[in-house]
C-alpha cells in the first residue's frame, strides 16, 4: 500500500437539489482521505496533476435523476491530466514512469463481439466503465486505472490545459463527426457552458458564423467570454424566448443580421434543459441538422411532425474516443481553442467553492490544480 495520505473529493449523498443551488456541495460530497492499492495487471498508478468540473459532476453532486445510478460513495471525476507513478504488471507499450497523459472517460468491454469496441468506439459500447463514476476517480489526488486508456501527451501541451482535453475532445466528434459544417453557415449553440463555448469556438474556426445562448446569471461571466470571443450572444428568458429574438433579428457584431427568417443552418444543442431542446428545433431551417451534445433529467416532448414536415435530421453524440482526444490535444497546443480565455484555475484545498462556482454559472470552466 502506498503511505502516502491521498485525499480525494467524494459524492457520497443524494438530496435533491435545483441547479444553482451550491449548498448541495456541502451536504452531498466530502474531502477523504484515500488509500491507494497496488496496480494489477494491465493497471498503472497515476498521480492526478490538474482535473476540470464537468457538467456531469455538477449534476451528480445536485443529485439529479438521470445521476441516481452512480453508487455513492465515489471518488468522482474524469477531465484530467495526470503523470504515470508506478507500472503494474503486463505489457504497456511504450509506457513508461514520468510519462503525461490524458486518461479516455470511457473504457470499453474490448470483447470480440462487441461492434463499438471492434472499431475502437468505446464511447459506443453498452457496457463501457466510465472514469470517476464506475469506479473512484480523477478528483483523486492519485488513481489507479487501466493503462488501455492512456493518451501520452502531445509535445507543448501544458498540464493545466489537459485537463479540458476530455471535454473537447467530445465537441471535436460533435463537430467533425456530425455537423458537416461549411464555411458561410450560421450555426446556433444553446447553453453557454463550456460546452457550448467549445462548440461555438470550433464551429468559428470550421468556418461558420456563430451565435450562442444563455440566460441571465451568464451574461456577465459566460456570455461575456464568448462575446469577448467576437461570438454573437443572446440571453433568452421566458419572458423573450429564443423564437423571439431570432423573429425580431438577432444581429452579428458588424451589425449583420444572424440567420435568415428566424431560420439557422445548424443548431448544437449543449444546454441540457429540455424546453430549449423543444423550441430550439423550431430555429433550423428544413432539411438542416440538430446536433445533441447535452443530456436531459427527464424525457423530451418535441414537435415531431415539426421534424417530418421540416424534414430534420437529428444527431446526437455519445462521448468520444482515442482519435478524438488526439485531435483535441492538437487543437490546444495550436490554440485553435484558446483554453487560457475560458478556464479558470483553483487549488484542490478550494475544490468545494470551484464547485459552488460552477453551480452558480460564476465560472466559464473551473480546473483544479490536484497537488
């Protein structure tokens, strides 16, 4: 056993909570004290250098229905970057002590008969064990994991900057996978969280023109990113719903009017609430796609005969895998995606307010500096 004490930050309750309310922190997770196990076979010990709130973390830790099978208690977390401590037996490759790396969310069954794992989707297998919610994870100052899922760094990739590597990579299979993006079109991005800000940032450099949603909390953190970014932002409300602003003319920074009779080319819906979801569709002009990167705590009613009739084709986006994380790694050490601009950085003794922070849409991406 390793003696060193390694602490860790644990979902361990299950209230109840509405979104931006952050006292679900306190009562639902807990900093622990972990004791590491030797690696097995095929496993390494990995010592977590910098990990990113995902939307999903925030979700479980506000206990939300579409979280309830995670079993608490759980070292959560799966947004890293990490450094290679100790190698346990078996063959790793080229692996080697020292080595940085990404670790893949998603880690499929790898039998024969599996499709999705045959052709590498392991984001696509129907018994894939997802990091930090299957077993503990990267909010752990160490883990243990499958050595299968590493993805050495790239040269010039900054730690820090790893971390979001996980979440780009699933708006790189969003964007180039599914989106079929061409230069001139006027894409749409519902909800402004990193997500979407990422998708906004690579549908831009795609070629597209860009515009992206929020409501009020976000138009001076989130929002603000985006328009410092030369993105066209809108912030709907119940009272000014998205159809409104599209209808009376949402323009562009140059004073260009975004879209055409209320109609957009693309929409990438990252918002997770499912009545954007049900008027989003309403924006994209016929024959057009909607893409889903988000997921929803309850089932969708939409218009389908509005779907028939428009005839739409609907696209959504489970994760990512091995290729894509590559691409990601790219896209940072280029700066096609300018990390720096949205990430917003916090030791681990401050994890419980990066996580309030990120309840209250008061960061555009909170990353955690674990050690």
């Amino acid at each position: 056993m390793n003696n060193k004490s390694i602490k860790g930050f644990c979902l361990h309750g299950s209230k109840r909570f509405h979104p931006g309310e952050a006292e679900a922190v306190e009562c639902n997770t807990s900093i622990v004290e972990m004791e590491m196990p030797e690696p097995k076979e095929g496993e390494i010990l990995a010592e977590t250098l910098y990990t990113a709130i995902c939307g999903s973390d925030v979700s479980a830790t506000l206990s939300k229905p579409n979280f309830d099978w995670i079993q608490r208690p759980k070292v959560i977390g799966h947004e890293c970057s990490a450094r290679v401590l100790k190698l346990g037996q078996g063959n790793h490759g080229s692996l080697k002590v020292g080595d940085l790396f990404n670790p893949v969310a998603q880690l499929g069954c790898r039998k024969e008969d599996c499709p999705a794992c045959r052709s590498g989707k392991w984001n696509l297998c129907p018994d894939k064990i997802i990091l930090g919610y299957h077993g503990n994870g990267a909010f752990g100052q160490q883990m243990v994991l499958e050595s299968a899922r590493i993805v050495p760094f790239i040269e010039g990739l900054r730690p820090e900057f790893g971390a979001i590597v996980e979440p780009l990579s699933v708006v790189v299979n969003a964007i180039y996978s599914k989106c079929n993006i061409k230069p001139g079109m006027d894409v749409l991005v519902t909800g402004c969280g990193i997500m979407g800000l990422m998708a906004a940032e690579l549908a831009r450099a795609a070629g597209a023109r860009v515009a992206i949603t929020g409501i009020e909390q976000d138009r001076n953190i989130r929002l603000k990113a985006a328009q410092q970014r030369g993105i066209t932002t809108i912030v709907v409300s119940p009272e000014k719903p998205l159809l409104s602003h599209l209808h009376e003319g949402v323009r562009d920074s140059r004073g260009m009017l975004f879209g055409s009779k209320g109609k957009v080319d693309l929409l990438i819906e990252c918002s997770g609430i499912s009545q954007a979801l049900a008027e989003a569709i309403l924006t994209v002009k016929p024959e057009h796609d909607v893409c889903l990167i988000a997921t929803y705590p309850n089932n969708v009613e939409l218009d389908a005969t509005h779907v028939t009739r428009q005839s739409l084709n609907i696209k959504g986006v489970m994760g990512s895998h091995k290729e894509h994380f590559m691409i990601a790694q790219k896209l940072l050490v280029q700066e096609a995606f300018p990390a720096e601009h949205y990430i917003n950085l916090y030791d681990f003794d401050h994890i419980n307010d990066a996580f309030a922070d990120s309840i209250r849409a008061k960061t555009t991406k909170a990353v955690i500096k674990m050690n």
